[in-house]
C-alpha cells in the first residue's frame, strides 16, 4: 500500500514537473511573476494530483472523500492566492527599480526608488548606485582631462610663440646685418642659445608628460639611498638658488633605501625643489627634509612662498597650472608641467604626493614605500 502511494505520487509528480519545466523554458523572457505563478501552480498541482489521485482510488470513501477533496483544493487555491499576490509584489518592485533607471539625471546621479524592496532586488539596487557614481566620476575625470588638454594646447601655443617671435626677430637682425656690432652679435647669440635651451626643456617636459599620461612610463627600478638623490637633486639646482640668492637647506636620515628609478624619482624632487625656488623671494630659505615614518618614508620640500590660496590647494598638480594670471613665463619659467611631471612620476612609484600651507609658505611631501 505504501509502495503504491509512493508510486502514484512520485509519477504524477515528475509528469507534472516536467510539464512546469516545459512551460517555463517557453515563458523564460517573460516576467518574473509568471515565472513565480508557474511554480506555484506545478507545486499546487503535483500536491492536489497526489492527493486526490490517492484519495480517490483506495483510502477514503463517501462524505469524508468529499471533505478531503474540498479541504485540498481550498489550501491549493490559497496557496496559489499567496503565490500571485507575491509575484505581483516583485513585478511591482522590479517595475519601480526600472523606472528609477528611467528618471537618471542629466549628472548621471541614479537614485534608488523610495520603499523596500527584495534583497535581490536591492543587491542589484546598491550595485546600480555604485555604477553609476563610477560612470559619473569617470566622466567628470574625462570632461577635467579634456579640459586640461584644451589649456595645455593655448598655453603652450602661447608659451612657444613669445619665444620663438624673439628669436626669429634676432635671427632676422643678425641675417640683414642690422645688429653687426659684436657685442650686440654675441648677446644675440647668446639668447638665442638660452631661448633654444628653454624650448627644448619645454619640448621634453611635454614628452615626459604624455608618456606618462599613455602610460608608456617604464621605471628601472633598483634600491636606491634618498639621501643621495636629495643630495644630487640640491646640486643640480645650486646655480638657479644662487642666481635668485635663495638659501638651500637639506637634511636627510642615514638610511633611507627605496625601490625607485633613480632617474625619474630625482626629477620628480628637481621639480618640486625648482618650484620653490621660483617661488621663494630673494634671501628665503628652502629646505628639503627625508625622514621615515614607519614603513614609509616621507621627503618634504619646504619654501618661503607665503602660502597658496586654499582655493588652489587642489589644483597645484594640474597640467599647466601656475596660479597666476600671466602666462608669460619668466627666464627660469617652464609650460607649468613640473608639479604635473612629478605627481605622475610620484604615483608610478606607487606613492603619493601632497602640499599643505605651513609657517611662511607651503610644505609639498612625497611618501613612498620604505625597501625591505
């Protein structure tokens, strides 16, 4: 008797899952509480089939077999009541998360709808807010690049102009004969090398810049004391302090070793130590200080500037940004690309690099990794 309910059941049961199995596969691009109304209806079928299948064959007879039958079919058509009423609830709710996609601002902000959802749909809800602030930033990023480009373009146009309509307006003078004289000839000459000179810093400032833009910057690193490359990073810059009577100051722990190209990193401290020097008035003091801090070490470069605007703070490192109006640079002067050079060098090192205003000008520090 057992076996035979057993059997009964188990058969009605596959026919009946296959059937549902069937149905969904042809319904499966339809919601998903047609997808919920046809497993509850093949869950209520299969039980009823069993049910009445065995009640009708071998157990129950009269009144009470009508009882059960209408017992089963009532607790089936309530369960398929609940089954309809939850599907609709998550058709509802998936409807809302749409709509919610549908009504994105124009700033890319995505707004999840207002009351609960499913925990699905409220996974899926938090990952669509995380994609889209990542859309969103990634095209404020591009939109600050593509401006940055724009600016880099006039302002190098404008850098290269000045100096290249000197030149050509001396060359001309030297070609006609106008300036024969030797001391006028050999002045000439003279600037003529220095505006060549200062081009062609331009010009590498530039390559160095869209390699590391390309992310064509390639480091040969080695361990390397930054103690040293303070050192040598001071005495490239000795003859311009002396020219603008600056005073130079570095101290530096004994053992500092990082794994850095020495190359790149020292042009990456040149620059920031160049800065401050522009920027320090005659008879200042900058300082250059390595020191460690834990696992880290940190080399700060420290001028007499008088401080940069806090609306600036955040902009120092930008591509061709100098923080004054003119951009006709001085002798020393370059496109504005120095801070630029030396963060992108500063992060391919894996590091970071920062300013900060602190006593009488502003303090840059970069932090790299201490080697092992």
């Amino acid at each position: 008797m057992i076996l035979q309910i057993i059997a009964v059941s188990a058969g009605l049961g596959l026919v009946i899952a296959g059937l549902g199995l069937a149905l969904l596969r042809v319904l499966r691009r339809r919601s998903i509480g047609v997808m919920l109304a046809v497993v509850a209806v093949v869950t209520v079928t299969a039980t009823l089939a069993g049910v009445v299948a065995i009640t009708l064959a071998m157990i129950i007879d009269g009144r009470a077999k009508n009882i059960v039958l209408t017992v089963v079919a009532i607790g089936g058509l309530v369960g398929l009541g609940v089954a309809l009423i939850n599907a609709r609830r998550v058709v509802l709710a998936s409807r809302r998360l749409v709509a919610a996609l549908d009504d994105v601002s124009p700033s890319g902000r995505f707004a999840p709808p207002e009351g609960p959802l499913p925990a699905e749909l409220e996974t899926i809800s938090l990952a669509l807010a995380q994609a889209y602030e990542r859309l969103r930033l990634g095209r404020e990023r591009e939109q600050n690049l593509e401006s940055a480009r724009r600016e880099l373009v006039a302002w190098v146009s404008h850098d290269l102009r000045t100096p290249l309509a000197g030149m050509r307006a001396m060359a001309e003078a030297l070609e006609d004969g106008v300036a024969d004289d030797p001391d006028t000839v050999k002045r000439y000459h003279t600037q003529i090398r220095l505006e060549v000179d200062r081009l062609s810093g331009m010009v590498d400032d530039l390559f160095e810049l869209s390699r590391i833009h390309a992310g064509t910057l390639r480091l040969s690193r080695r361990k390397v004391g930054l103690g040293d490359l303070v050192a040598d990073a001071l005495a490239g810059v000795e003859p311009l302090a002396r020219a603008k009577r600056v005073h130079l100051s570095g101290e530096a722990d004994a053992v500092l070793p990082v794994d850095a190209d020495a190359g790149e990193l020292s042009r990456a401290v040149r620059n920031l130590v160049v800065n401050a020097i522009r920027h320090t008035p005659a008879d200042g003091t900058v300082t250059v200080r390595a020191v460690a801090e834990g696992d880290m070490v940190s080399l700060s470069v420290l001028d007499c500037c008088g401080g940069i605007p806090e609306d600036d703070l955040s902009r120092v490192f930008d591509v061709a940004f100098r923080g004054e109006a003119a951009r006709t640079p001085g002798p020393d002067g370059g496109a504005g690309l120095g801070l630029a050079i030396a963060r992108g060098i500063v992060e391919a090192h894996q590091g970071v690099i920062g300013v900060v205003n602190e006593g009488l000008g502003c303090r840059f520090e970069i932090r790299l990794p201490l080697s092992g």
